[in-house]
C-alpha cells in the first residue's frame, strides 16, 4: 500500500514526518506547512526534485518541506 509522507525540516525543531493516504492532500499540507512557517511569501521557492512528489525551502536558512511516495511496512506482507 502507498502512502504519502510530507517532510518539514525547521532549524527550530526536529524533523518530522507526516503520513497522508493520497499525494495532493500531503503537497496540500507541505504547501501549507511552508506558507505558515515562511517570513513573506516570496520566501518559498517550489523546486523540482527528483524522486519527491514536491519539495519547497521557506527561508535563507534551508528550511524546507518535501512530499516522497513510500510503501507501507515498507512493501512487505507482514
């Protein structure tokens, strides 16, 4: 089963991960997450990466938000 994990990296807390059950509701909250947390919009800077279904920095401090597709149990059937 795929789930969907949002990532928030803040140099004020440690790095959590927050599992969703389809990828626009988890870019939905990343995008969110970095809007919330960002100084002024034009802090957020959306940049492609490869094997990330969205990733985003939100200061000059290398905060950031990301979005990665992962298997459950990690794709095993127990």
């Amino acid at each position: 089963m795929k789930i969907y994990v949002a990532m928030i990296a803040d140099r004020h807390s440690d790095t959590e991960p927050y599992p969703f059950s389809t990828p626009e509701a988890a870019i939905d909250y990343a995008r969110r997450t970095a809007a919330e947390y960002a100084h002024r919009p034009e802090d957020i800077d959306e940049i492609e990466t490869d094997g990330w279904l969205y990733h985003a920095t939100y200061s000059g401090e290398s905060d950031s938000v990301w979005v990665v597709e992962k298997e459950l149990d990690g794709g095993t059937d127990g």
